[in-house]
C-alpha cells in the first residue's frame, strides 16, 4: 500500500493544476484516511506497524497540504459545489478583466488624431499670434473677447474627449503645448506694452523653456526605431505621455486668470493695482513651483516605448 501511495502523491505534486484531477486527489485522500482506521484497529506488529501507520498520516498531510495550496477543492470530502452557470460568469469575469487589462497597458503604432477635441486645441493653437497682434495694436477689448473664446474652447475640448472617450496621446502633448503657447505670447506682449513686470515675464518664460526643451528631448529617446526626421515630427506615432501636475494645472489656472486680470485691468480699469500685485506674487510662486514638480515627480512624464 505505501509504494502506491507514494507513486499517488508524486503525480499529485508533480502535475501541473490544469492537468490535474480534483476527483483522482480526493479518492486518495479519504482512501488513505480509511486505511489509517482500519490498521489502526489492527494490533501493532512492533515497530514495522506503527512505522507504517505514521507513514500514512504522512502522506494524508501532504495531500492535503497540495489540496490546499493549489485550492483545487474548498472541501476535500465533498464534491465541488460550482454550478457550470457560475463556472461560466466567473470564466467571463475573467476574460473581461484580462481584456481591459491589456487595453490599458496596449500601446497603438498609430492613433487616429482627427478629433473633434484635437481639432479645437489646434483652433486655440491658431488663434494664439492673433491675440498677441490684437495687444500690440492696444486692442484690449478685441484681445479679451478671443481670450475668453480660447478659454472656452481648451474647457470644451476636454469635456468632449472625456465624455466621448477621445483621449489622445497627441491630445495629452498638443493641449499644454497650446496652453503654453497663449501663455508665452500674452507675456511676452503684455509685457512688451508695461502690463505685465519684467521679472515675472522672466520667471513664466524660463520655466515654459525648460519644459519645451524637455519635451524634446523625451520624444527622442521615446520614439520608436527607426528615428528619422519624418517619424519625430510624426505625432501620429505615440511615444511618450506627458501627465501635468497637480500644481501645475493650478499653476496654469492662475497665469489665464492673470492674463484675463491683466487685459480687463488695462480695457475696463478692473481689478485694483493692489490685487494685480497679489496676483502677480502667487503666479510667481505657483510657477516655481509647477516647474520643480516637474523634475522630482516620477509620474510627470510616461514612456510609452523603451527600445
């Protein structure tokens, strides 16, 4: 009886779970439980008798010890109680789980960048050197009104592409490019006409040009072989992901409510010289900041190909 039940736990072990059957180790669990009753009743013949009950108790708890790593049956002495109906919901559970899960780590060759959201950033993208032209001619009223439509525009992109399910590696690099762009031309003019201080133009322009030489430099290691001129500047190839900060897109709040603040300050007389001030202390200190959230957050910018 031992030599068999060892050959029994040895193909129990050995064989893999798919291959394996839950009926043919639970007959060899309670057939060795009911051999340890039965010789336990018999009289001992020495030391050989207990030697071999004691085997047998050894080989019952490895059984149930691979009974229970491999859960292959909740309870050894009973027959599964899964339903086929549940085998099969819990089958497609899996499935779907599995499938959302390569989605999401998948990364597309190339992606379809004619969306309606991509197609409103390059229109506030666009309109960008109008605004400036606007503020060096001293239109500020003209000026504010486009401003106010490119806000409009960067609010409606993002609702669409959320609620549509248009997100885009191209959106992801394209939106903060356009914002950055209106932003770097309205400092630069407001600052030209004596709207905006000098050194807070400084400190917004430096830190929006290390981030743009930044943004060069990680789509040239993220792009896929071959690098070429035509395939960098191909932004139908996805390479890298950038993800803004949290004081980042506080920060990028507060330089449009400061350039909005600065144009109805020069058209309508509004707000007072005393909140300008504030005004330009805390974007101050927001884009210090947002610019070394950059460099030390981990999650800031996603490779999406490490060749």
């Amino acid at each position: 009886m031992l030599p068999a039940m060892r050959l029994q736990l040895c193909k129990i072990t050995s064989c893999s779970p798919q291959l394996l059957s839950t009926m043919r180790i639970g007959h060899v669990y309670a057939h060795s439980g009911r051999w340890i009753r039965h010789m336990s009743q018999l009289p001992q013949e020495g030391a050989l008798g207990v030697v071999r009950c004691r085997s047998m108790r050894s080989y019952q708890l490895n059984i149930s010890k691979v009974l229970s790593r491999r859960t292959l049956v909740s309870n050894s002495d009973g027959p599964d109680k899964t339903t086929p109906t549940q085998k099969i919901q819990q089958t497609a559970t899996n499935a779907k789980a599995m499938i959302s899960n390569i989605k999401d780590k998948a990364t597309p060759l190339h992606e379809n960048i004619y969306t309606i959201p991509n197609f409103l950033t390059f229109a506030r993208l666009a309109s960008t050197p109008f605004i400036g032209y606007l503020i060096m001619k001293h239109d500020y009223e003209f000026a504010l009104g486009i401003f106010a439509l490119a806000g409009f525009t960067d609010l409606l992109d993002g609702y669409i592409a959320r609620k549509y399910n248009l997100k885009t590696i191209v959106g992801s690099i394209i939106d903060p490019m356009a914002d950055k762009a209106l932003m770097t031309v309205m400092t630069v003019t407001l600052a030209a006409e004596g709207v905006l201080p000098m050194p807070l133009a400084v400190v917004i322009l430096g830190r929006d040009a290390g981030l743009v030489l930044a943004s060069f430099y990680y789509r040239y290691i993220s792009l896929p072989k071959p690098k070429t001129l035509v395939r960098y500047f191909d932004f139908s190839i996805p390479s890298a992901e950038v993800r803004p900060t949290m004081i980042s897109k506080v920060n990028t709040a507060l330089q449009l409510v400061l350039m909005a603040a600065s144009l109805t300050s020069t058209a309508l007389g509004a707000p007072s010289p005393e909140i300008m001030t504030a005004l330009h202390w805390t974007v101050g200190g927001t884009t210090v900041w947002s610019g070394a959230s950059y460099i030390y957050s981990k999650d800031a910018v996603r490779i999406l190909n490490r060749d």
